[in-house]
C-alpha cells in the first residue's frame, strides 16, 4: 500500500493498493474518495475498542463516493475490493 491522496485530505490519511484502501479520519465530516473501477465493501473500525461494524455501505468504483461517519471522534475505514 501507498500513501493516497484524497479530494478532502483536512484530518484524512488513506493507504491504497490493488485490493482496497485503509482510510483514518479524525474529524466527523464524511470521507470522499474516488477508487479505482470494481466494487467495493466499506467496513468501519472503531479506533477506541478496534471493533469492526457490520458492512457500512457496498459502492462501484470509477467516480467520486462519499462515506458518511456517525459519531464523533476518529475512525479506520478499511475500502475492500470485491473479487
């Protein structure tokens, strides 16, 4: 994985590579990225207890998607490409 940039990068770090994406965002506000073309499974990771929550949302790739957070603090979205 490599370092990404994103279109809103204020308090968003993203790693990238041919099987998804990790995602850590300190802020509330919605995360935009634009992934390769497939599809893909977003899961989000609780940064206090390292839970993972039940698939967010599945998206296509090739254009811009905008994950939207609940809750306050930081959180890890780990974007899974679909085989």
């Amino acid at each position: 994985m490599k370092p990404v940039d994103l279109a809103d990068s204020n308090k968003v770090w993203a790693l990238g590579g041919p099987g998804g994406y990790i995602i850590y965002s300190e802020g509330a506000g919605p995360v935009k990225i634009e992934p390769g073309s497939g599809r893909y499974r977003i899961h989000r990771i609780h940064t206090r207890d390292g839970m993972m929550e039940k698939e967010v949302m599945t998206v296509k790739g090739g254009k811009m998607i905008e994950v939207p957070m609940t809750g306050k603090g930081p959180v890890v979205l780990w974007i899974e490409k679909s085989k």
